[in-house]
C-alpha cells in the first residue's frame, strides 16, 4: 500500500532531521544547533528584533539574549538601535557569521555526501526535483498557499 502524502511529508521531516543531526555529530562540532538555526534565519530574515528572533528560532527569549550575546562576542552578529524604536535593537549576521554558516553547510554537505555516493542519475534526478519542491515550499508559512510553481530543470 503507498504511504498517504501526510505520511510521506512525516517520513520527510523525520529523515532530514535525523540527517542532519548524524551529519552535525559526525562533523564533530560543538556549536549548538540554535547558533546555526539563528544565523540561517537572519540570513534570509534580518533584521530582527531580539523577541522576533527568539520566535523564529522557537526559543524563549531569555535564552535568545544568551545565544545573542555568544554569537555577538564572535563576531557572528551585529545589534544596532532600531532607527523606529530607540528602545529595541536590531540583530544581523555579519559576514563573518555567514562566512561561517556557508562553512557549516559545506561541512554537512561533504559529510552526508558519502551515503548518497551510490546513487545512479535517475536517483539523482528524482532528489535534485524534490530538493526543488521543497526549497520552494520552505519559504512558504504553514497554512499559506504558494501563488506560483517552481519550474524545476534537471
């Protein structure tokens, strides 16, 4: 019997998860994984006010003030006074933080490589379509509808 599509979204969600969690513990790396969640989401999302980050990243805020403050002391990050609100502050990635992040995604990649290494083109091709689908979607909030489909070419 094939899966109902909630049960394929499920074993998607799962698998990726757990490979990216094998990938991080393979790559020996001791950064948390809200650190590189956080600077994924200013990547595309900044700037943020610390409260608005701490939403997207699904942390409390007094645990967002800690991160922040770690990945201010590296350099991974900027604050700066909210120009409509002199009270807030801005956070941004800095290109240090994203230098780092690029870094990190290309650990992961050249870690998880291997286990795909078998693949044959058609494999392939049936991943790089998916990846498609899912890149567009991901940019889309639960519960939104896409206006548009992402053509996809192998």
């Amino acid at each position: 019997m094939e899966p109902s599509r909630d049960q394929t979204i499920e074993t998607l969600l799962v698998s990726v998860n757990r490979l990216i969690r094998t990938a991080a513990q393979a790559a020996g790396s001791t950064t948390s994984s809200a650190v590189w969640r956080t600077l994924g989401i200013l990547e595309t999302d900044q700037p943020l006010r610390l409260g608005e980050l701490a939403t997207a990243s699904r942390v409390a805020q007094p645990t967002m003030t800690r991160l922040v403050a770690g990945m201010l002391a590296d350099g991974l990050i900027s604050r700066t006074v909210d120009p409509d609100d002199s009270r807030g502050q801005l956070i941004e990635i800095t290109p240090a933080g994203h230098a780092r992040l690029v870094e990190w995604r290309a650990t992961l990649t050249s870690t998880v490589g291997p286990l795909f290494a078998d693949l044959d083109d058609d494999d392939w091709d049936v991943l790089r379509e998916a990846a498609a689908i899912i890149a567009s979607r991901a940019t889309t909030r639960p519960g939104a509808t896409p206006s548009t489909r992402t053509e996809t070419h192998a």
